[in-house]
C-alpha cells in the first residue's frame, strides 16, 4: 500500500525567523513529524536513515509512503521539479 500527498510548510510561520534567517530552511526534526502525522503515528517509533539530500524551503512538496509489513518508507520530492528524484529519504518502523 502506498500513501501519497503535499506537505506544506508555512513560510510564514515564526519557526524560520530565526531558522537561518534571510534564507530560512525547514528543520528536519519538522519533516519527520509530517512523515508521522501523514502516518497517524502517535505511538514511539523508529526512526532510520533519514538522509537530506539539500536543504528545504519552506513550501510546499509531494511526498510518498510506502507502508509494508515492517517498516514505512519515506519519501518527499520538490512539488516544481520536471525531473522526479526524492530530496529526503528514511524510515519509520513500529516499536
């Protein structure tokens, strides 16, 4: 099964006046809580190999999960790209 979707991450949201100011990125610690509220994870999971392959803009992106017995593969693209390749990859798997 395969959860698909948009995160948006508010560029005008308090977090990023001191997040880098002037050229203000989204923390990774916030991409991971989207991945596990997309998910409805309230529970204590396990986190793996998040890598962050460039920085990211608040906006908005597409992402995909790829839910199988036992674990939860993450994924998040830049929504304006011609070219599809993920910009964060990990996983998430149930304690």
């Amino acid at each position: 099964m395969k959860l698909k979707g948009t995160f948006y991450f508010d560029p005008s949201d308090r977090i990023y006046a001191k997040h880098f100011p002037g050229n203000p990125v989204v923390p990774g610690s916030l991409i991971i809580h989207a991945f596990l509220k997309a998910l409805k994870e309230d529970g204590i999971n396990i986190i793996e190999n998040f890598r962050f392959k460039e920085f990211i803009s608040p906006g908005e992106y597409n992402f995909d999960i790829e839910i199988c017995k036992d674990q939860m593969k993450c994924r998040l693209f830049r929504s304006s790209s011609d070219e599809i390749k993920p910009i964060v990859t990990g996983i998430i798997r149930k304690r």
